[in-house]
C-alpha cells in the first residue's frame, strides 16, 4: 500500500463505486486514483502494471453498471483540476477530458460559440463522451472533434487529427485508450439562438425521459431503423422490477434506481428485457452501457 503514497493525486482504498455513477449502484474498488496531472497519471499506471491490477477508466459513471462484488483493479478518475482545463482560441475550445459537458456548453454560451447545444442534459464528462460518442437527435461529439489526446496504457501520449479517429453510434475507436483532453471546432453565434437550442433541448428531455430517479439514461442501443424504448414499451415491460430496479414508466429505455437497487437487479431486468424484445420481435437489442 505504501507504493501509492509516491502519486501527487487523491488515492483511495475499497472506495464504493456507487458514490461515481449516476445509477448509484457498485461495490468497491480495490484501488481508487484520482491523478494529480498527466506525469501522476503515467506514473498510476505504472504502479498497476506493477500489481498486476488491471486498469478501469471513470467519467462521471452516468453510462456505467458496476459489479455488486466491486472492482478488482485499479479505477482511474480524471477529475483534478489539471483534467478540467478549458481554453478557447480562434473559435476552438480545448478542454481535459474531465470536464463536465454542462461547464463546457455554458462557457460556449457566454463566449458566443454554438456547436455543443445539442449535447444539452448529458451528465457527462467530455472524456466519456468522446469514449462513448454521445449525442442526441442524429448529431454526435465525434462531429465537433479537431484533435484528441490520448494515452496509452503504457503511459506514451499522442495527438490524433479527426480523420485518424472513428467514430460511429454510441462508439468510438478512441475508446481503448486514455483520453486526455480534446480540440474541438465551434462557430460564432449570437447567444440568444445558442440559448434557445439549449433550453429546447432540455425541454425536450424533461418531457420524454425519466430524470428523477438515478439512472444510466437508456440501456440499449437503438437497432438500426427502430428505437429501444419503442419495443420495450410494445412488449409491456415498463414497471417492471427486480428488486429496487425498476423499467421506467416513462421512458422504457431507461431503467431507474428507486432505492437500493442492485447492479443484479438491474441485469436481471436486461436479461429480461433483450429476452422479451427477441422473443416478441426478432430484434437482439445491445447494452449502450458499459457493464463493469
Ligand atoms: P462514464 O460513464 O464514466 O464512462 C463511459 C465509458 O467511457 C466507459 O467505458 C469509460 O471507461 C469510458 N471513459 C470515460 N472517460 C474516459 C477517458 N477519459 N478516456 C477513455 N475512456 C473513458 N448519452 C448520450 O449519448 N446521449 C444522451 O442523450 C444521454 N442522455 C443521458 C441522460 C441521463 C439522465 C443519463 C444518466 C445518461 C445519459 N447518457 C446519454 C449516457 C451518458 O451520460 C453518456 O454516455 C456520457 O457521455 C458518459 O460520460 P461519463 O463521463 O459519465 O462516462
Ligand atoms: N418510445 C416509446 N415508448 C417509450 C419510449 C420511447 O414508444 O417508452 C418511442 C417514442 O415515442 C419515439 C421513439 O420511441 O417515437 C424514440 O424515443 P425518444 O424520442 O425518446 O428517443 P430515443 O431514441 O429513445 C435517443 C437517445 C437518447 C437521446 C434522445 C434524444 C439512444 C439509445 N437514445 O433516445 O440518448 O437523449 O434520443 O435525442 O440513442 C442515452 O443514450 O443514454 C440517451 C438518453
């Protein structure tokens, strides 16, 4: 254990994983880093290696199920300060990927940058973002991105240009490696239009999905030409439960957290789902959210 004290950043031992995601769900993590900066970083990795613990990264847990048994390895948080950095230049933003989508729309805002709007409600970070290529309505992060940097599990960084990275639904290829930070393009606009595509966006979401309850937003993927909530909803299974997990009643792609719920409640519920949508509609439906 006395190893770990060599890193500049917060280190933590058996640190409950539901206090970092969003479901609230999630036993403990072996070993629990949050890096100081990028040479602390490197340096977290080593030492992994060294114990031979593999290596998780963490957003802001908003699309992840982590285990009941906890996490045998080491999860890595890039949230220090030196991961939430923000500068713009010449209409480009460059931010750590540890930066809340919310912080980086509203500094767009008050700078007259529009592009971000649509990205409105995601309770992310840019890193997870970019991992997950979020999005709403047809637009994803992918279409903003300039440059991204990125780590590997050794500890040697890259910058990689947009035409170097792919990005698809709800994926990314940057996805194996650590990502750093990214550059990405915005356009000068008046901010009474940028604002009004904000608040139509979240307007939107308040009456379509359930943001009361803790939650990962939607399970699934939507199959190609259909929606997962569409079938979900088809085939009854909005209230189900298992134990305090629950299929929402207002958005059947969304599972809730309505107290105490378990990560085996809340697979139990997916088991069940991917069984009936199959069953009732030939349609295998794919998790959108990373099971840990
Ligand atoms: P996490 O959940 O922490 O991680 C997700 C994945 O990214 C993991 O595999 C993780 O290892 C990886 N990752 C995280 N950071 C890094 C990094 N720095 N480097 C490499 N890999 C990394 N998603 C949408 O796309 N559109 C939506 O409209 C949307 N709405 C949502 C609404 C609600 C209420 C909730 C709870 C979630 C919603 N989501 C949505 C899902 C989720 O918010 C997004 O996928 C978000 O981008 C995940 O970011 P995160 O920082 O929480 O990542
Ligand atoms: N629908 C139902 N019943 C439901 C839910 C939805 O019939 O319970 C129907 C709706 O009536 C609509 C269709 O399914 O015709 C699509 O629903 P919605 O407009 O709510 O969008 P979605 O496809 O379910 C996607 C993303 C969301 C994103 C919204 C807004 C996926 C899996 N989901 O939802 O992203 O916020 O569009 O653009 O791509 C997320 O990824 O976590 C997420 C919340």
């Amino acid at each position: 254990m006395n190893c770990w004290k060599s890193l500049k950043g917060k280190v933590k031992f058996r640190e409950p994983l539901k206090r970092h995601t969003t479901f609230k769900v999630g036993g403990k993590a072996e070993v629990f880093i949050e890096p100081r900066d990028k040479d602390d970083l490197k340096s977290a990795l080593r030492l992994a290696k060294e114990h031979g613990l593999a290596v998780f990264i963490l957003g802001r847990g908003s699309n992840i199920l982590a285990a009941d048994k906890g996490i045998k390895g080491a999860v890595l948080k890039l949230s220090a300060p030196f991961f939430k950095r923000t500068t713009f230049k010449n209409n480009r933003l460059y931010a750590g990927s540890g930066a809340l989508l919310a912080g980086i729309i509203s500094s767009c805002l008050k700078r007259g940058l529009s592009g971000t709007e649509f990205l409105s409600g995601i309770p992310g970070t840019l890193g997870g973002a970019l991992a997950m290529n979020a999005g709403t309505a047809g637009r994803d992060i992918g279409s903003l991105v300039r440059k991204v940097e990125v780590m590997d599990y050794r500890g040697n960084t890259r910058s990689l240009g947009s035409k170097e990275i792919k990005f698809a639904y709800r994926k990314s290829s940057l996805a194996p490696g650590i990502i750093l930070g990214a550059e990405l393009q915005l356009k000068k606009e008046k901010p009474a239009g940028i604002r009004k595509r904000i608040n139509d966006c979240l307007k939107r979401r308040r009456l379509t999905q359930d943001l009361s309850w803790p939650s990962a937003g939607c399970v699934f993927k939507n199959p190609r030409g259909d929606f997962a909530g569409r079938l979900i909803d088809a085939c009854g299974l909005k209230g189900r439960r298992s134990g305090g997990a629950r299929v929402s009643l207002r958005h059947a792609n969304f599972i809730i957290n309505t107290g105490n719920a378990r990560a085996t409640d809340i697979l139990k519920l997916i088991e069940g789902i991917k069984k009936e949508v199959h069953s009732r509609f030939g349609v295998v439906l794919e998790p959108e959210i990373k099971i840990w």
